[in-house]
C-alpha cells in the first residue's frame, strides 16, 4: 500500500511530451476533417462575420427624443357645442416628451358646481336601505363625493344611493358607440430622437441632414423610400401594430415605438440606421378584457358671473404612445480580434481531443492505439 501510494505521489512528478500516430483510419480521418472543418466555419461565420469577434462594442446608448404632434379638428357635442381641437387640447403634455397621449373620445359633464346630489346608481358603495348605511362624513369608495347621512330612493322598500357632497351633477356615464376624435388617425406626429455613443464620440440623428425644411413639410415615414423621414401618421403608426386605429381609438390603448440603432463605425457614418418597431402593449387576448384601453379624467374650471366656481368635467380616451430607444455600435480593435483568434485555435483542439478518444475507447483495436499513443520512458532511458 506504501509502495503504491509512494508510486501514486512520484507520478505527479512526471512529464507527458506529445507523440504523433498516424492511423491508418479512412472514419476517423474524415470524422477529423468534418470536426475542423464545422469549427472553422463557426469560427469565421458566427464569431467574425456574424457576431463581428473583431470589434469593441459599446450599448450604454446616450439619447433624446422631441415629439410635435399636427392636426386640426372640431367636434360638436350636446354639452357644450361645436369645439374646434388643437394639439394644444387634445396632446398632454403639450411640451413634446417620449411619452405622450393623443385624445381620441371622451364624456363631457359640464357645468358641475359643488353641492348636494344623489350618488350614482353603478357605485356598489354608494347604495343603500336606510339612511344608517350612509354615515355622514365617510367618502363613497370610489364614488363622487362624501355622504351626508341620508339615503335617497323612490319608495320605502327600494334601494337608492347616498347623498353626496361633491361635484355635481355626478359624472355622465355613457356607451361610447364610435370615437368622437377618430379623424386623428390622419394627423401626423414628428418623432426627433438624438442618439450619441460616447466611447467612439459618435453622434447622429434620425432627421435627414438637409439645408432646408422643406423635405419634412411633405415626407412621410416609409422604411424603404423614406428612411430618415420622421414624421409619422398615427392611422399608419397603429396599423404597423396590427390594429385598425377606429377600433383602438373608441376606448383608447398604448403603443410602443421602438427606435434601434445597430451601428457598425467601421463601414462610417452613413451605414448607422434608425430601425422603428411599433407593437401594442395593452391588448389582451381575451376579448372585450377591462384590462385593455386608456383613459383618464381632467377638468376645466370657471367662474360665472355671479362669482361661483364651476368646471367642465372631461373623461379621455385616448392612445398613448411609449417612444423607446435602444442602440449598439461596434469598430475594430485588435484586443477583441487576438482574444477571439485564440480562443477558436484552441478550440480547434477539441477536433484532435475527440478523435482520440475514439480511437482510445470506441475502437476494436484501441489497445494497439494506446501501446503506441503512450510509452514510457525512465530517467536511465533517457
């Protein structure tokens, strides 16, 4: 046992040089040949020119998005008439951010004063038997107003609401049959994004570099014709989504737009393109889901001439639009490219490595193989 661990602890001690045996294997010869020859394709086409192995690359992408939305319409509700819509009323914010909402519909309650008014019927909170289930001072949860402790209803054994304090009279509620702003898929929003790798000190944009304007008073988007176009029309822009803009735009939804720059430097500053992706991020599959569609609620408020304040209540529907920007940029350099040709020489390796083990192991005559792979060779030898 002494021997055998002396003969295990001296062996750490010896050195394996490399001997060259020719087998005379056709099989393992073209197993060889078909290993060398899929490594050096995957070398060449997936590291080099595929994944570009000689380059330095950068993707912390410095940028910053302009928006402009343009188009006029005008609307005539029952409430308060005829209204003419800028983008100044129907975009917020109004100062052009990479998040923006485009009112498409909306329900119009004006004329509301604070007061005392029945709640509404729909407001689970807000109904009652007696006037106990009203305590007074407690707000209706998600209701209009705060109780009064009474309890309002036709006859002595029906359900009524709560009275209320609050804006009244309460929020209209209404079936939206089609958008009262559906003419804005015809407007058109102008999308400037500024984008800057600061490792190469590259900088671009997406508007085509001209002297004048006049190129964008008459351009639209289109990836082949026009590329560095970027004005958009909203109809296209939720059609490249796959959806129709009419049926989007009766109660509203969001759309991502994507922006990506794959920029390789060592082919220069005009091979650096934009690439837009638009993609619906509130759409459920589940058909008619509450989960799906957008809106929110603002008011307008006003004195009238006897001094006392009132407000025009406004519910939106709208699309809002979620202006992303994502970037990599690559040029050479000789550190990547050393590291990569290294590393696919040693895995050439693996071709010679593998087909030793077949011919160690998985052959008939792997015994023979072996007498003549390894020999010993003592100090005295030597």
């Amino acid at each position: 046992m002494a021997v055998d661990l002396r003969a295990v602890l001296l062996s750490a001690f010896d050195y394996k040089t490399e001997k060259y045996v020719i087998a005379k294997n056709k099989k393992v010869g073209i197993l060889y040949r078909v290993i060398q020859l899929s490594l050096l394709g995957y070398i060449i086409g997936w590291v080099f020119l595929t994944k570009k192995g000689y380059q330095e690359t950068e993707e912390s992408i410095q940028s910053s998005v302009i928006t402009k939305v343009k188009g006029v319409l005008l609307t005539n509700s029952s409430g308060t008439g005829p209204r003419l819509w800028g983008p100044e009323d129907y975009v917020i914010p109004q100062q052009g951010e990479d998040v923006l909402f485009i009112t498409t519909n909306f329900i119009e309650t004006p004329n509301q004063k604070l007061g005392y008014c029945a709640e509404s019927f729909k407001v689970l909170d807000g109904r009652c038997r007696k006037n106990e289930d009203c305590p007074e001072g407690e707000a209706v949860v998600a209701g209009n107003g705060v109780r009064t402790g009474r309890c309002l209803k036709k006859d002595r054994n029906s359900t009524g609401t709560c009275e209320i304090y609050g804006w009244c009279p309460i929020e209209k509620s209404q079936r939206l049959i089609v958008p009262l702003l559906g003419k804005t898929e015809n407007f058109t929003i102008y999308i400037k994004n500024f984008i800057r790798f600061p490792k190469f000190g590259f900088s671009k944009s997406n508007v085509l570099d001209t002297a004048g304007d006049s190129y964008l008073k008459t351009c639209l988007y289109d990836a082949i014709a026009h590329p560095y176009c970027p004005i958009f029309r909203l109809g296209d822009i939720v059609l490249r989504s796959g959806h129709d803009f009419q049926d989007m735009a009766l109660l509203g939804g969001s759309i991502g737009i994507l922006i990506e720059w794959h920029c390789d430097l060592d082919k220069g500053y005009s091979h650096c393109h934009p690439r837009y992706t638009f993609t619906r991020l509130d759409f459920n599959s589940t058909a008619n889901s509450v989960s799906s569609g957008y809106n929110f609620r603002y008011a307008h408020y006003f004195k009238n001439p006897a001094g006392e304040t009132h407000r025009t209540l406004l519910k939106v529907y709208g699309i809002r639009f979620d202006i992303q920007v994502h970037g990599r940029a690559g040029k050479f350099n000789i550190i990547p490219t050393i590291i990569n040709i290294g590393s696919g020489l040693a895995l050439m390796g693996a071709g010679s490595f593998f087909c030793d083990m077949v011919l160690l192991y998985m052959m008939k005559k792997s015994t023979l193989y072996r007498e003549r792979k390894f020999e010993k060779a003592n100090k005295y030898v030597i």
